[in-house]
C-alpha cells in the first residue's frame, strides 16, 4: 500500500527528467543547427558570385577623344553603309588614328595598353553614327586586360603603378560594362561577352524542349491511361525510371557513341547537344506527366465515358487538359536541370572556343554552364570576375524558370 | 539548316491537307440525308494531315541523315578532289572548311587547297537540296492524295485516327527503351573493343593509372590501365566525404523540417533547399575550386600540414555533400512521411519525448527508407563530374588522406574524350570501360535501392 503511494517525482526522477530535457533541447539545436548550416552555405555561395560578379560586368576603360576633322578619313556614308565597312576604315588609317590621339592623352605608357581592338569599336561607332566624323568624339576604349588586373591591385608592380597614376589622373576608370551581355567569348577578358553561350544555350533548349515534351508527354499518357499491366509496360516503366537517375555523363557518352556517328560534321552544335539534353530530360517529364495524370480523379474519366467519348477522346478533351499545369510545372523543372547541364555537352564537343554567336542550330556553338567552366580554366585573373557575372546570369535564368514553376503550381493547382 | 525548311514544309503541307479534307467532309455532310456522316469532319481532317506528315517526317528524317554523305560523295568524285591529301586529319580540315563556306557559315578559306572545293560542294549541296525538297512534295502529294480519296461519307476515320495515335503513343513510350538500350549497347561495343586491347584483370585490379593517348595504340601497357585508384577515389569522395556532410545534416534537416518546424518556418526553409538542390553542378564546382580548396589548404598550413595540395578530395567531398543535402533530406522526408501515425502517439503517450519517439521509433521504422535513400544519394554522388573536374585534380593517388588529390571514374572520362587522343586508341576507349563500371554500379544502387522502397512502403499500408 505505502509503496503505491511513494512519490513518483523523485530526486533521482527529477535529475533524470531533467537530462532527458536537456537531451531534447540538444536535439532540436542540432536540427536547427543543420538547416541553418545549409542556409548558410547556400547564402555564402550566392554572396560570394554576387559579390564577385559585380566586378565582372564592369572594365577599365580609358577616354580618348578623338578629332576627326585632322584625322583625314572620308566619311562617305555610301562606303561606310557597305558589310565591309570595318576593313574600309582599317585600310584608311583607323587604327594608328586610335592609337595617335590616345597617345597624346595618355602618353606612350597608357595608350600602349589600349586593347589591341579598341580601333573597331570606334570603327563601330563611325560605322552607326558618321556624323561624328565632323567633330571630335570622346571615346572609352577598354585598357589592355594586364593593366586592368593592375588596377584591381594584380599582376605586376609596374602595372598596379602604371594604373594607380593613371586612375589618380582621372584617365582610368571601371565602367559598367553591358556590352557584356552582347558580346560572344574571347581570349581577352576585356572583350568577352556571354550572349554567344546564352543563345547556343537558347538554341539547345528549344532542341530539347521540342523532343522532350512531345515524347514524354505522350509517354506519359499511354503508361497511365491506357498500357495494359504485363512485362513489356514493366520493363518501360523500370527503364523509365533507371534513366531518371543515370549519371547525367553517361548520356554524353550515348551522345558521342550514337548522334554524332550518325551525324559526323555536326560536332558542337546545337542540335546534337539539344538531342542529348532531351534523352535526359524525358524521363523527368514523364515521371512528373504520370504524377499531375494521376491526380485527376477517374469521375472525369467516367462522365466522359458515360456520355459516350471514345478512350481517346476521354484523353485527349479531358484528362490532358486537366493535368497541364502539372505536366507544364514538371517540364521547367527538367528544363531548368537541363539548362545547367555541363557534363554531357563535353562529351559531345560543346567545349570548342566559339567567338561567333551561333546563326543556327548547326553552327558551332557552346552553352552558358560550358561557357563558365571553359572561363574558369582560365590561367588570367581578369576570367575570375567574369565567371561569376556569367554565373549570375546563368542563376538569374534558373531562379525565373524555377519561379515560373513555382507560379504555375500556385496558380493552377487544383485540389480535387 | 535543310531540314528545318523541310520541317516547316511539311508541316505545311499537313495543315494544307487538313483543311482540303475537312472542307470535303463538311460537303459529304451537307449531301448527306440527315446531316450526318459516319464521323466528324474534323477527324477525316487529321486521318490525311497524319498521313502527309507521318511519311513526310521520316522522309525528312532519314534525308538529314544521308543527304550529307550523298553530298561529300559527290564532291569527292569531282575534279577538284583529286588532288586532295589520302587521308587522315588534314583531308578532313580542308573538306569541312570548303564545305562551312560553301553553306556560309565562314566567309573565306584558310587553308588554299579548299579554294576549288568550295565550287563543287555549293553545286552539290543546292542540287541535293533541290531533290530533298522535291521528293518531300511527292511524297506528301502521293499520301495525301490517296488518303484524300479514301475520305468517303461512310468513312470510319475516327476510330482509324485513334488507332494512329495510340500507336503513336505506343512508340513514344518505347523511347525509354531504346534509349536505355542505346546506352548499353554502345558502351558494351566500346568496352568489348577495349577489353581486346587491354586485358580485363589489368583494368579492374591494376593500381597504376596513367593511360597516354600518344602512345603506340597497336602495343598498349596494359600495367597502365589500372583502375583501382579511380574507383577509390570514386568512393572516397563520393561515398565517404560527401556522404559524411549529407547524411547527418540532410537527415537532421528533415527532422526538424517535418517534427519541429512551425509552418511559417518551413515555408521559408523548404524553397530554399529546393534552390540548394537547383544550382547547377558547375557553379559548385566553381565554388568548390575558388572558394573553398583555397581555405581548406590554407587551413592545413595553418595547422603545420605543408605538402596539402591545392586540388583536395576534401574540398571536392566537402562541396559535394552540401549539393547533397537537400536529396538526402526529401528523401528522409518521405520515409518519416510514411511511418504510420499512430506509432508516433503511441510512443508520445508513453511519456517518450519529442527526439526520444524520433531517435527510437520514427528513424528505426522509416530505417529502409532512409537506407534506400542514401544508396540513391552515394549513386548521384559517384556519378557527378564537375565538381571533381574542377577541384579534385587529376593525379591518381591511391591514398586516404583527404588534402591530396584525387582522381575519379567521372574526372577520367572527361579527360580522356576530351583530349587530343584518337578515337581507335584504348586511352579513348577506356572512358567508355569506365562509363560501363559507373551505369552498372549506379543501375545496381538504384535498382536495389527501390526494391527497398517499394518493400517498406508495402509493409505500412
């Protein structure tokens, strides 16, 4: 009896209890501990390419003006409407005229690093504006990428000197570069620019989406709707799902053994590297199709039924129109994974050095997640900077593809 | 550029037939005594538009695919080729110059001898051209016509559309298949034809790895091509280091997200580690390679460690394990997800706490499901490439300390195709042997991986 009524709440209960506590709280701050560590690295990384990126869509650049009425180049808009405009210019004198008058306001020292091409984009200038062949023109050419590197306290002493006296004279500045945006790759950082890999990467994209989508679409819609249950949907379903998780590197492999053997001459180019994509993407399309097909409830399919539409027919007015979003919301995702795939365009090519924008899908052409990996092999400093400004963009386009998604889901979602 | 006008073309076409057709259809039904006819209108419009465009596609894809060697064929029986070098690399360079001028992709010629070659090609390529776009209008004009004369009041064209487009989604489903298949097939082909030049042994338990694509291909050092330092490697990063960051965090991360976080909180948390899980694997590795090798070698020398080298597996794992988080953590999320209710109030109303029910019945019960995540978790996490690439060097050490560098089966397969080597040389050959090793192996961890799933989810329901 005395033993029922002895108090559970102990001094050892107690101690225990309170261990038991403490162990709880400890728990939960590791818990805690974990996400904020992911958050954390997650933020560090986008501080570190913003922070960094900054710098890469900005470059020294140096003013000269220019007097074109002594520079003696005929301004003739009839030549200067011609394609070969540039070489016209380049043949009367153009670049020494540069070279001249940035002498005379940088001295030998300063106009000696003006970027070897600085010449076209005053050639470029002339060629949109020849009204300023009447007059003097002030120009910001970009320095030579040593002295930018000095300026931003690299490279050699002489440099980090030759730029701090230039910079204190007003004569070199950082400028907001956009140009970068329009520009295609280069070997000098000064003058590279990222809309070569952005449309190869655009180009490749709409390869991908146009064979992706309708195949996996469809595949979709025939695995949940109408494939009866034997060995042969078993053994699509069980490839369809390996190939969701197959390293992305092997598809490269795949690409290189098969699409370029069938197609030799096109190595690079953004049919190939689209084609590759799509094999990849697809299953992603699929399995996501299956899910957002699945969700429909089967009173649709039975109304429809019911009211004497053909299997079809129940499919094709009803069922698919239902499930779009979802399919749609799944297809940017697979999208989006695609569009920072690096690995496999290697391995068909994509890595050439490609100074032109590409014109069409057979051209030679690289992409944006190539592109930065190509920059970063880089031995210059200047390719740092850039990097993570092409990095930027390439984040920018992910977050408003992943936001899209986002939006979609939100937007069109329905709970049946 | 050829076959996107002969896309268009054909698409065309189709649209062409579909309206004639269901112009036609619309007169059988206004004819017709009651207004009716054995299906709509619009589906003998799509029964002839498939039939112009199904053939005319496969035209078009076949076409693309030939026409190009049709072409060289007949360049190279020209005049001008005959003076052309035999063979190998420099013939090709200055075909494939003459033939980018010709379709004006480049403005001028480097090299002299494609000079004449430019002419023939241009002539070749708008004669084929020609014939491919001709032979897309027979073809469509012929299934058309036939089709269109088919059409007949009592003409059953929906069921016949439908059984079309069911085949359709048949082969579409096929896809899969075949592109399973393709990989398989063309790394079996590739590795068979190493294996005939380097002994299998060698490959799979030899511990020198140092192919050199320049060497005689015809007597390759079979002592060469040992590839147990790149699966070490392999594992060493991906299934240790990396694992080592993940599976602690990703798993405490799911945790709290699902048993301790408010709603508002997880709101927040949970788009954020689906943009962790988004960040393309380039820019981690970027990351990894700036960021944190530096650190991690700065902080050796910090502590009196000289020789650690600036490309680390620890860097690379490190980065690694982070991109892996948010995988590990859905895919605890899921397992937590299914454990039933009622064993986790059972345990609450035995007086357990909060992380006692966790630790000693929701983590044993969803145990499978956390296991078959983490073998989908190390299978992703063996076959990333970039991250290595760019921070895990390519010296094949076989070694376990983390500061130096490390090589791995991805690394090696992006060195050996993208270098200068000749396709028929092992060196080549063996990133496909390696690309075999990693498709079986993470076939194998996701195949055993969903048995697990699939077992453990049966076993609550």
């Amino acid at each position: 009896m005395s033993d029922r009524l002895a108090p559970t709440r102990t001094a050892e209960f107690e101690a225990r209890l309170k261990k038991r506590y403490a162990a709880e709280r400890r728990f939960k701050m590791a818990g805690l501990g974990a996400i904020l560590f992911s958050v954390g690295v997650l933020a560090f990384l986008l501080v570190t390419m913003g922070f960094n990126g900054i710098g890469g869509f900005q470059r020294a650049e140096m003013n000269v003006p220019i007097d074109f009425t002594q520079a003696g180049l005929s301004g003739d808009p009839a030549v200067l409407a011609q394609p070969d405009a540039v070489q016209t210019l380049e043949a009367q004198g153009l670049p020494s005229i540069v070279d001249f008058y940035a002498e005379q306001k940088l001295g030998a020292e300063g106009a000696a690093h003006i970027s070897a091409s600085a010449w076209r984009l005053v050639a470029d200038r002339i060629i949109d504006d020849p009204a300023i062949l009447r007059g003097t023109a002030t120009f910001s050419l970009p320095a030579s990428a040593k002295l930018a590197a000095g300026l931003n306290g690299e490279g050699s002493p002489e440099m980090r000197a030759l730029a701090t006296s230039l910079a204190q004279q007003g004569k070199l500045e950082t400028k907001l570069d956009l140009g970068f945006l329009e520009r295609a790759d280069a070997t000098d950082p000064q003058q590279v620019g990222i809309w070569g890999a952005l449309k190869g990467s655009m180009l490749t994209m709409i390869v991908t989406l146009l064979m992706a989508f309708p195949i996996g679409v469809m595949a979709a819609l025939y695995l949940e709707e109408y494939a009866a249950k034997n060995r042969w949907t078993d053994l699509i379903e069980v490839s369809i799902n390996n190939l969701a998780a197959v390293p992305s590197i092997i598809f490269g492999l795949l690409g290189l053994a098969v699409f370029l053997w069938i197609f030799p001459n096109m190595r690079s180019a953004p049919l190939i590297g689209g084609m590759t994509l799509a094999l990849m993407t697809m299953p992603v399309i699929v399995i996501s199709g299956r899910n957002a097909i699945k969700a429909v409830p089967p009173s649709i399919r039975d109304g429809a039924l019911a009211v004497g539409a053909s299997p079809v027919q129940v499919v094709f007015h009803h069922v698919l129109p239902l499930a779009l979003p979802g399919i749609l919301t799944g297809t940017i995702i697979g999208m989006a994974r695609a569009l920072g795939e690096t690995a496999p365009l290697l391995m068909i090519g994509m890595r050439a050095f490609v100074a032109t924008p590409p014109q069409d899908f057979t051209s030679p052409a690289t992409v944006l997640p190539v592109q930065i990996f190509l920059w970063s092999d880089e031995i210059d400093r200047g390719f740092v900077e850039r990097t993570s400004a092409a990095i930027i963009v390439l984040l920018v386009f992910l977050l408003l593809m992943n936001g899209l998604a986002i939006y979609l889901r939100n937007r069109f979602e329905k709970k049946w | 550029m050829s076959p996107a006008i002969l896309l268009v073309l054909a698409l065309g076409l189709g649209l062409a037939g579909w309206l004639a057709a269901r112009a036609r259809a619309w007169t059988f039904r206004r004819d017709s005594a009651n207004g009716r006819i054995a299906a709509l209108p619009v589906y003998h419009a799509w029964y002839v538009a498939l039939w112009i465009v199904v053939p005319v596609l496969l035209f078009v894809g076949l076409w693309s695919v030939i026409a190009p060697q049709l072409i060289s064929q007949s360049v190279l029986a020209s005049p001008a080729a005959s003076d052309l070098p035999a063979f190998g690399f420099q013939r090709d360079a200055i075909l494939s110059e003459a033939r980018s001028v010709a379709s004006g992709s480049a403005k001028a010629v480097f090299n002299e001898a494609a000079n004449g070659l430019v002419e023939p090609y241009r002539a070749a390529i708008s004669r084929y051209n020609l014939i491919g776009v001709l032979a897309t209008l027979i073809i469509a004009f012929l299934a058309g016509a036939w089709a269109f004369l088919r059409i007949k009041p009592d003409f059953t064209a929906r069921t016949r559309v439908e059984k079309a487009v069911m085949t359709i989604l048949l082969l579409a489903s096929l896809v899969a298949i075949l592109t399973t298949l393709g990989i398989v097939v063309s790394l079996v082909f590739e590795t068979i034809r190493f294996f005939g030049m380097v002994s299998p042994l060698d490959f799979l338990f030899g511990t020198q790895w140092g192919p050199d694509p320049m060497s005689n291909p015809n007597s390759p050092d079979g002592s060469r091509y040992g590839a147990i330092p790149l699966f070490w490697g392999t594992i060493y990063i991906g299934a240790v280091i990396a694992m080592i960051v993940a599976i602690p965090l990703g798993l405490m991360s799911a945790i709290y997200l699902t048993q301790y976080a408010n709603p508002t909180l997880r709101k927040w948390i949970k788009p954020a580690l689906e943009v962790l899980a988004g960040v393309p694997t380039v820019v981690y590795g970027y990351f990894a390679a700036l960021t944190v090798a530096p650190a991690i070698r700065d902080a050796a020398f910090a502590v009196g460690i000289t020789n650690a080298s600036s490309e680390s597996a620890l860097a690379a794992g490190l980065v690694m394990g982070v991109m892996i988080i948010p995988f590990v953590s859905s895919m605890a999320d899921d397992s937590i997800a299914a454990v039933p209710q009622a064993m986790r109030d059972g345990s609450l109303a035995m007086g357990a706490t909060t992380s006692e029910t966790i630790r000693k019945v929701l983590v044993p019960a969803a145990l499978p499901g956390i296991v078959a995540g983490v073998m989908l978790a190390v299978s992703r996490a063996i076959g990333e490439t970039m991250i290595v690439v760019m921070a895990a060097g390519a010296a094949a050490n076989l070694t376990g300390n983390p500061l130096e560098a490390m090589t791995t089966v991805t690394f090696q397969i992006v060195a050996m195709l993208t270098g200068e080597g000749s396709f028929d040389h092992p060196a080549t050959l063996s990133a496909f042997a390696l690309g075999f090793v990693l498709f079986m192996v993470t076939l194998g961890l996701n195949f055993i991986a969903l048995r697990v799933v699939k077992r453990f989810r049966e076993a609550y329901e």
